[in-house]
C-alpha cells in the first residue's frame, strides 16, 4: 500500500484504487457504455429516417401520394418511428443517469469507508503504542517489585497481581495489533494492494 493514514493524499490515493478496483463500478461502467453505443445508433438512426422522410413524396403511385399528403402513408409511419426512437432514446438517456448517480453512490460510499478505515487503524495503532508504553513501564516496575520479593518484601498475592496485570497489557497490545491487521486486510480487499511494511 502506498500509505495507510487519515491524510488527505492518503485517502485520495486508497479512495483511487478502491473505486478502480469495484466489481460494481467496472459493471456499471459497461453499463453507461453500452448504453452509449444505443444511443449513437438510435441518432444514427432517427438521422437516418428524417433525412429520407422526403422522399416518400416522391412516388409515382397517387393512391401513396395521396395518403402521405393527408396523413397514414409512409411519412405518417417515419414520423412514428422517429417519435419512437426518440422515446427510447430518450429512457436511454434517464436510465444512463441512474448509472452515473449510482456510481456517484458507490464513489462517495467507498471514499466513506476508506477514511473510516484508516481512522480505525490510526486509533487502533495509537492504542497498541499506548500499551506498549505501559508494558515498558509496567516491566520497569515488576523489575523492581520482583527485587523487593526476592528480599522478602511484598506477598505472593501481591506478585501474581503484578504477573496478571502484565499478562493483561500484552492482551491489550495483541488486540490493538489484531485490529490493525484486520483494517488492513479490509483495505487490502478494497484496493487490491498489498500492506506496507511499517517495521
């Protein structure tokens, strides 16, 4: 991974790979595609019968003549096949709307979940250096207290509470580093990347 904090290159950069590599937005990027191919061919097509609709004019049969000027000849039935075209053109067009909103949806909710992750990891990283800090501390102490019990100082009681709370912070540290690993894991999964080395 190319970086893995709350920053806002970071997220840009996790939001990037993330919508990159989306199942969902590669789908519906074929969708509005294909969607456009119609479109071109229904405007190629609708071009097509408005350019020719003259010539149904031009027949040599009076009965067609006759029918195109008052009505239900060949002109009546170009104009409904442009009508028609221009219909579906026209559900094309608000159904490749949908698509680009729902892709706007899955943008926004990816960068949504990107920066939750990334906040999760930072806590979850503060939290394992905080328990770091009082296991180092904790060691100095159970150092010491260990000394005093060697000389006959302190009670056993005393010495297992100690042994326990140290047991206890390295639970803590090993919870926090467990929830690293699994918002790396989620990101991984997102972007498809692979996790940085942070050692």
């Amino acid at each position: 991974m190319p970086c893995l904090d709350s920053s806002s290159e970071c997220i840009e950069q996790l939001t990037g790979k993330a919508i990159a590599n989306s199942p969902e937005l590669v789908t519906l990027d074929e969708q509005i595609a294909l969607i456009d191919k119609r479109l071109v061919v229904a405007g190629e097509r609708i071009e097509h019968t408005s350019k020719k609709r003259w010539t149904n004019y031009l027949s040599t049969d009076p009965l067609r003549i006759a029918a195109n000027v008052f009505g239900g000849g060949d002109v009546q039935r170009d104009n409904i096949a442009i009508a028609d075209l221009e219909v579906k053109s026209a559900e094309l067009e608000a159904y490749r709307a949908n698509l680009h909103r729902r892709q706007a949806e899955i943008k926004s909710e990816l960068n949504e979940e990107i920066l939750s992750l990334t906040l999760d990891y930072e806590t979850a990283e503060r939290e394992s250096v905080l328990a770091q800090s009082k296991l180092a501390t904790y060691n100095q102490q159970r150092q010491l207290i260990e000394i005093d019990y060697q000389f006959g100082s302190g009670s056993t009681t005393q010495m297992l509470s100690m042994w326990q709370q140290g047991e206890e912070l390295s639970a803590d540290i090993m919870e926090a580093d467990g929830k690293q690993e699994k918002i790396i894991r989620k990101i991984q999964q997102l972007t498809g990347l692979t996790p940085i080395n942070n050692n």
